[in-house]
C-alpha cells in the first residue's frame, strides 16, 4: 500500500524504519513542527522528524489536522495512514483521506488505558500485564475496531523503559496489520463502548506523598520516570527524586518516620506510611542532581514532608 506515517516521539521511530523496510511504501511522514528543547529552548525537531530525513522520505509538519495540512495529506492519495504517538486528533476529512483508513499502534491491551499516557498509567496502578494494539481510527478517543492485539509482560521498571521496549515490539505487530488490510484479511473487532481512560500525566500527579504506602510509591515513580519524574516537598519545595523502589521486607530493617531519610550501608532509605523506599539520586530545589548519599551528608536529619501542600506552579526544581 502508499502509506502516510504519522509519528512524533521516539517510541513511533522503531514503526517508521520497519514500514520504511516493508513492502509498503511510505508516501510521506506527518509530524509535529519542531520544539524548543533543553534551558536554551533550541528548536529541535522530533525524533520521527530526524528518523525520516535519515530515511530520505519527505516530510509534513502539522501541529494540528486543520487547514492547508489537510489538501497536501489528501494530494498523497494514499491507501492508508500509520500513526504512532502522533500527538493530534484526525476529524472526519483527515479521516477520509486515506482509502482504507487511518491505523494506531497503542500502547496498551484496549478498551485498557485510552489516552496519552497507557503505559504510565498501568505501571502507576500496579498492572503486571499489558499489551499492544493495532485499531482503525474513527472520531473517538482510542475507540476505533481492533485489527492486531498482542499480549506482554508489564515488567516493574521506569515507564521510559517499557514503552522503549514496547514500541521495539510493536513496529513488527504494526507491520502484519498493514500487511493484512492490504490482503483484505484484516478482522475489524468493535470494541466495548466502556474502557479505562489514561490522559497525560501532570506534574503535580508525580508528588510522592510520605505518608503512603511505599508499594504505592514505587509504582507512581516507575510510572512518571523519566516524565514528568517523580518529585517530593523538602521544607515545602520541589526536591526530584530518582531510582526509587520499594525496599523489601528484611528482618531488622531500619524503622522510619515516613519522609525520614536515612543512609544504610550506603543505601539512603525513606520511611512511608507503611514500608520502606530506597532512593538512588535526590535534586534540591534550585541544585544540580545529586546521589542520595552526597545530599544526606550535606543536610543530615533532612526528612520529606509527609503532608501535602500546596505549591506554586512555577516552583519547580531545575532539569
């Protein structure tokens, strides 16, 4: 088939080499207009953007699917369109520029997890088992027919770590879906009307709060690491944190007031409100990433605060 690939993020780039490698053709790649990056805001264009110049395949920027963008994807007379974390929402004409329709690899088993954030989500809600899915865009969010399911393990590690992993897993399974609607062998499967949402994550939903079970943490912090990572009030200011897991059960393992830090053996633990965590780096407001260990000597008896607060949008810890 002539294909439309609508990608942005590096999780869609394993999609696009392996299309590019297929037997389809790639008639264009659709993605978002470059974006500051970095303190100095550089314009810096999106890994899909620079996977497709290596590729020598013509590219479309579009922020939205509105206005001119419309007549030069319906110019492509294409058969289909591939869309991996493209970042936008097609509406009936885009929709109806591509013969067969348009195709979205998701991160997740659906109805399970529509939205931005499925693999984050999961990983926060303590999910052991989740999956990919080919579907058919229509007009709503994540809710078009299956074409491709495949079931994986939900390993507990940083969500950037398994999306990686999944998206590798995933350009494959996007490949055999084109590959059957070509061959008109593709099964269209409704999906149930209900299914668990999964908007983007919002900084303030990865404050780790002390004064909750340390399992629960764990999972909150594997599911925004490395975005927007996990972050905790010390003396009520934003303090990220990183490698952050759940201590297990030891006898004679330390007994902790929860936000309590202390060094083990070279091991910085953090009592919760049930259970231990163990951090590797801690970043004070205002100050560079650091060991955990390197802070706790500059600031013994430091403790997280334990009960929430409320904090200024704009006093965030610097990248």
């Amino acid at each position: 088939m002539r294909i439309l690939f609508a990608g942005t993020p590096e999780p869609a780039v394993p999609s696009l080499r392996a299309l590019s490698a297929s037997g389809h053709e790639i008639a264009a790649v659709l993605t978002r207009p470059d974006a500051p990056v970095g303190r100095r805001r550089t314009l810096t264009p999106s890994p899909v953007k620079a996977a497709a110049r290596e590729l020598g395949l013509p590219v479309l920027e579009a922020a939205r699917l509105r206005g001119e963008i419309l007549a030069e994807i319906e110019a492509l007379r294409v058969d289909a369109a591939a869309v991996v974390a493209y970042g936008a929402l097609a509406g009936p004409r885009a929709l109806s520029a591509a013969r067969l329709g348009w195709f979205n690899l998701h991160f997740s088993l659906l109805p399970d997890y529509r939205g931005a954030a499925p693999v984050q989500r999961a990983l926060i809600d303590g999910r052991t088992v989740s999956g990919l899915t080919v579907f058919r865009l229509d007009e709503g969010m994540d809710t078009g027919d299956i074409v491709a399911q495949r079931q994986l393990p939900l390993p507990p590690l940083p969500a950037g770590d398994v999306l990686a992993d999944y998206a590798r897993q995933g350009a494959p399974l996007l490949v055999e879906a084109l590959d059957a609607v070509a061959a008109g062998t593709a099964r269209y499967a409704p999906q149930p009307s209900a299914g668990t949402p999964a908007p983007k994550i919002e900084p303030a939903e990865a404050r780790l709060d002390f004064s909750r079970p340390a399992a629960r943490l764990a999972a909150l912090a594997r599911g925004t690491s490395p975005a927007p990572g996990p972050w905790a009030l010390l003396d009520g200011q934003r303090t990220k944190v990183r490698g952050v897991a759940e201590l297990p059960d030891a006898p004679g393992g330390p007994d902790l007031e929860p936000g309590e830090l202390i060094d083990v053996d070279g091991t910085v633990c953090a009592g919760t409100g049930a259970g231990i965590l163990t951090l590797e780096s801690i970043q004070p407001f205002g100050k560079p990433m650091m060991s955990a260990q390197a802070f706790l000597r500059g600031r013994p008896g430091a403790r997280f605060d334990a009960v929430p607060a409320d904090v200024p949008e704009d006093r965030t810890a610097h990248e």
